[in-house]
C-alpha cells in the first residue's frame, strides 16, 4: 500500500477552504452547467417546436400526473447512479458519506452538456480530487462507474431486445448492443492491467492505478441496473401520459437503447437527438406520441440534473465528513498481475 493511499482524506487547506481552491469552484462548474443543461433545454424545445404539428395532438391530452410521476423516477434513476458511483469509489478503497459522493455527482455531471465524454469525467474527477482523494483513484473511478453504468445498460437492453423484435422488427440502432461483449472484455483486469502497460509505454508516465478483480467490476455493473430500470420507466410514464396503450417493455427497451447510443456517439452533449432518434425509431409508438415522448423525456432529465446540480453546488465544495483512503481490497496491480 502506498503512502498515498493511507493517508485520510483531507479537504481543507489553511482558510478552510478545498486543497487547491475554494467551494467557489463548485459553484462556477454549477453555473456553467446550468448554462450548458439550459442549452440542450433550448435544443429539445427547438425540436418540439418543429414537431409541434404531430405532438400537439398528443400533448393536449396528455395526463399530467404521470410526468410529475416521470419527473419523480427521473430523479431516482439519477440518485441510483450517483450512488453507484459511491460503490465504485469503495471498490478503489475510498470511503466517503453518501451525500458528498452525490453532491460531487449532480454538480460534475453537468459538464456532459459539453461535446465529448471527457467533461463529465473532468467534473466529477476533480471535484473529488479536491476533497482529498488521490487524483489517480478520482479520475479512475469516474472512469469505471462511466464503463459499468453503460455496460449495465447494454445487459438491460439486451434483456429487453425480444420485446423491441418482436413489436417492429430488426432496427440497425440495435446494432449498438455488439458493444456488450466488447465492454464485458474490457473491463477484465487483465486487459485493464495491458493498457495500463501501453499508456506507460507510450507517455512514459507511470500509470499508478490498482485495478479491481473483474468479478468485482462485473457485481457493480449489476447495481446499475435499477438504475436503468428507473430510467425506463420514467420516459414510459410520459409515453403513457400521452398514450394509455404505450407498450412498456417497449419503450423500457428503446430507452435503455437511446442512451446507450447517446453515449457511444461522444462528440454529442448529452447524446443531444441520438437518444430522441432511437427512442422514436425502437419504441413502438406513433409518430407524434414517440416525438413528443422523447422530447418531454428530455426536458425532465435536464431539469432533474440542473436543478440538482444547483442545490448540490454549496456542498460539493464542504471540507470532508469522515471520509478516508485505505487499501484497495481484492485489486490487481497498476499493471494487471495478480496479488
């Protein structure tokens, strides 16, 4: 074990406030998120607009209890990741209060509004990295929770791919589900451990990372799924605002599958139009029911990330609440050997 990780997580520098800055950092990522989350707001309202003649039909008579009801599983599907991240974190052997670990959550994620996959690794990593916990840990376990909440969507998707068959059919967006053996792969320590080997041959830099057992990973990747599922019936739950007949293994299927390619598409924000073309090509709805659907399913999430991006803001930023840095339990090292 090295030096690094025994030392206890320390957040305060001499005026109390993070190691490297103050909690104002937290507080400018939260504005710059809520300009970018009030972007992609303006770009789904944009596509509304557009799809108005065919949704409006289906907006007039739209049940309003079921989107405050997709609003409610919206957020719990966020809270579930964030908790999930959590795990992740103790899997690298960091041990922090739930609420922190969430706070860092909702307030990094708002940079996935940005194009590329990088900024909401970026947010997260250093929000955590300026709680105290080692950058190589913060950084890798953005990293991982990123891969095995994806990789947990493609097992969902899977799961549900009969239904989306046999409701219309082959769809080519179903082609991303040829990216579950690929993660299942990359998340083997051994493989983990031989890009580690390439990163340090390349840059010369010594990657000090502790790689988790693969059969660690993989029952992380399985607590992301209630998660997925929430997700699902959230977007359900305003599909069947609009339309009481809205199939729900369905529509559970197509959303799983949109953000899994939303996802994969990097250089999009937030897979902005990918995840509302999947969902309106796999979910089995009418043509003004599937546009609206996915565009309302938007305008939730968004606001489910902004608006708790901005009450998550002034505690992301706190000094420390007990939490520590130990060992990294069951783990392989930085270069893939067994322990």
């Amino acid at each position: 074990m090295s030096p690094e990780s025994e030392a206890p997580i320390t957040a305060e520098g001499p005026d109390g406030s993070g190691t490297d800055g103050t909690p104002r950092g937290s507080a400018w990522s939260a504005v710059a998120g809520v300009v970018l989350g009030g972007a992609a707001t303006f770009y789904v309202v944009r596509r509304l607009v557009r799809d108005w003649p065919d949704a409006r039909e289906a907006m007039e008579h739209a049940e309003v209890w079921w989107i405050v009801a997709g609003l409610v599983l919206a957020g719990a599907a966020m809270v579930t990741m964030a908790v999930g991240w959590r795990a992740v974190l103790r899997l690298l052997g960091v041990v922090a209060p739930r609420g922190r670990v969430v706070a860092w959550y909702f307030v990094g994620e708002l940079g996935k509004y940005v194009p590329g996959v990088i900024w909401p690794v970026v947010g997260r990593g250093e929000l955590a990295r300026r709680a105290g916990v080692p950058r190589s840990r913060a950084y890798t376990s953005v990293l991982l929770s990123l891969g095995m909440l994806y990789l947990a969507a493609l097992f969902v998707a899977a799961a549900f791919l009969p239904f989306g068959l046999s409701g219309g059919g082959f769809d080519p967006w179903m082609l991303f589900l040829l990216a579950l053996p690929v993660g299942v792969v990359a998340l083997h320590h051994g493989f983990l451990g031989r890009v580690a080997r390439t990163v340090e041959r390349l840059t010369g830099v010594h990657v000090d990372v502790e790689i988790p057992m693969w059969g660690d990973s993989l029952r992380l990747v399985a607590r992301y799924v209630p998660a997925w599922l929430f997700v699902g019936t959230a977007t359900w739950a305003v599909a069947r605002a609009l339309d009481p007949g809205a199939p729900f293994a369905r529509v559970v299927f197509a959303t799983v599958l949109s953000w899994a390619a939303g996802f994969l598409a990097v250089p999009v924000p937030a897979g902005a139009g990918v995840r509302e073309a999947v969902l309106t090509a796999t979910s089995g709805l009418d043509g003004g029911v599937a546009a609206a659907t996915a565009i309302v399913a938007r305008v939730l999430f968004v606001l489910v990330d902004v608006v708790a991006g901005l009450v998550a803001a002034p505690f992301a930023g706190r000094p420390r609440e007990g939490a520590s840095v130990g060992p990294v339990p069951r783990s392989t090292s930085g270069h893939g050997d067994h322990r």
